[in-house]
C-alpha cells in the first residue's frame, strides 16, 4: 500500500517511506511483530503524529533494547530521516520515540498547552480530578513530568534535543530515564496514558493496583478508535489504519466526541495531520461501548 504513494509523494515524503521500509527490513529478523503495526508505529513517528509508542511485540529485555538500538544505528546510518528516533528505556519497558515530538508533547503538557484528563481509580465512585483538586498520584505525574523536560527540550535541533547532563550518550545507546521512577508510587500504566499521547491517564498507585482493576472492570467502557488513512496513488481506494486507542468510562462520555477534551484532542491530531498531507488524507472517530468484564492496566 505505502508504495503506492511514492508515487505521488513529494521528494521529502518519498525519503521519509524509504527510510521507513529500510528499518523495517533490517528489523524483520531482530524484532519479531506484526508488520502493519510496526509500519505504523515507526510513520506515525516520523510525521508526529504520536511522541512515543511502546514497544510491546518483540522478545524480552535485556536481548529487545539492545537489538533495537543497534537496529536502528544501522537504519540512520543510510538515512538522516531517522536521526530524531531514539530508544528509551523504563524500567522493563521499552519505547522508540520521536526527540523532538516529545519535547513539544512534555513542554505543552507543562504549560496546560494541551489538556490531559486524570481519572482516579482508587476512589469510589471513579472521578475525574479537577485542575486544583489535591491528588498525591497526580502530583507525582506532575514531577515526573517536570523530570523528562530536563532532559527533552523544545527549540533545539535534532542533534542537541538531550539536554547536555546527557551528552555523554551515544546516539545509538538507548535513553534510560528509569532513575526517574525510583521511589515513585505512580504505576507505569498511569504513566504510559500521558507519555504515550493519550488524552486520558487512569491513576492509581502500585499498592492500589488490585483495586483499581477491580473499580474499572465494573465500569462499561467506551472505546474511541482513531482511524487514519494514507494518500493513494489516483483512483485507489483509501486504506485505513488504526492509528491508536483509548477507553473512557461511558458515564464520563456520554457527549461522545462533543466532549470538550475529546473534540480539543481530535483538533490536534488533525492539525498535525496537515503537517504530512502528502501522506495523510483523512482521520475518522470510532466508537463502540463493550462492558467486558477483563481489564488489564
């Protein structure tokens, strides 16, 4: 599908496909997964659409950081269109992020540029925090926040975008901020919801973990499914992809995207679509309610 647009695509575009597939050749034996989500991930951070995406299909740590970090060396070494990718590490997990999205991503957050709603899964009923609402978790998401713009900074080139306490890095070792989490009582789950773009994060902490599943799997969720497609050569029929997806309790949304945080959401993620539109053509909301009883943070 993705060849068709080279077609049509302009110079910049078509370097950007290539070096997309060149990655992805060379990591078809070291990281096993499906293909369309790994094509995905990887185009969804090169045109930043997306900050960070977890990297959960591929084997374990520590044979996972070392085989991406060294995939993806080899990638940039045939093409600059990589370079602003790097690997990061917390803890047992590990993510492939965009430098320079990321520093954007954390200096909005920071300056209420753009609004993340916070969930507390450790009261009953489930609520949603208000800005000035004291919240021991939040206020952790808050810190760790303020950690990773010590060290991914808006304004800077790709080259200089880790902050110099980090200069000694080499840019294919990974990024390993798992020093932030030390001590922290904030679950990587609640974490993940903000690092990974999501408008909403359901908090809770480590010791409430159990308890939490337990308050959410009582909840019928609403499922919002972002749906993107990719320009096609003329005549051909759109393709569409899932770009990514979150659950809110239906309770919370029942003015669906009319929602005034879900409808800002969905004007951001069109906004950054325009930046590519030789590559994107269209983005799509889908929804549907599922009661399953089987939830896992």
């Amino acid at each position: 599908m993705a060849t068709e647009v080279l077609d049509k695509a302009s110079p910049r575009d078509g370097l950007l496909f290539s070096s997309i597939f060149l990655f992805r050749s060379y990591c078809s034996d070291g990281i096993r997964g499906s293909n369309r989500s790994w094509f995905m991930d990887i185009l969804a951070l090169c045109t930043r659409l997306r900050p960070a995406v977890l990297v959960d299909y591929g084997g374990i740590m520590p044979k996972l950081q070392e085989n991406l970090s060294s995939l993806l060396l080899l990638a940039k070494k045939q093409s600059s269109t990589l370079h602003h990718l790097r690997v990061m590490i917390l803890d047992d997990m590990v993510y492939i992020v965009n430098v320079e999205e990321l520093a954007e991503h954390v200096f909005l957050s920071l300056s209420s540029g753009q609004k993340l709603i916070l969930v507390d899964l450790e009261q009953w009923p489930l609520k949603i925090l208000s800005p000035t609402e004291a919240n021991d978790i939040a206020s952790q998401l808050f810190s760790i926040q303020k950690l990773f713009s010590t060290v991914f900074r808006v304004g800077v080139d790709k080259e200089s975008c880790i902050k110099e306490k980090h200069s000694a890095i080499q840019i294919a070792d990974p990024i390993d901020l798992s020093s932030f989490l030390h001590d922290a009582r904030i679950t990587l789950p609640s974490l993940n919801g903000w690092l990974l773009g999501y408008p909403i994060t359901y908090l809770f902490s480590k010791e409430y973990a159990e308890k939490a599943t337990l308050h959410l799997s009582t909840k019928s969720l609403r499922i919002f499914k972002i749906m993107v497609s990719r320009q096609q050569a003329s005549g051909s029929q759109l393709y569409e992809t899932e770009l990514m997806s979150f659950t809110v309790p239906c309770d919370m949304s029942q003015r669906l995207d009319k929602e005034p945080w879900i409808a800002a959401f969905l004007s951001r993620i069109s906004e950054k679509l325009k930046r590519y539109k030789q590559i994107w053509a269209s983005m799509q909301l889908e929804m549907e309610v599922t009661s399953d009883q089987l939830v896992v943070l």
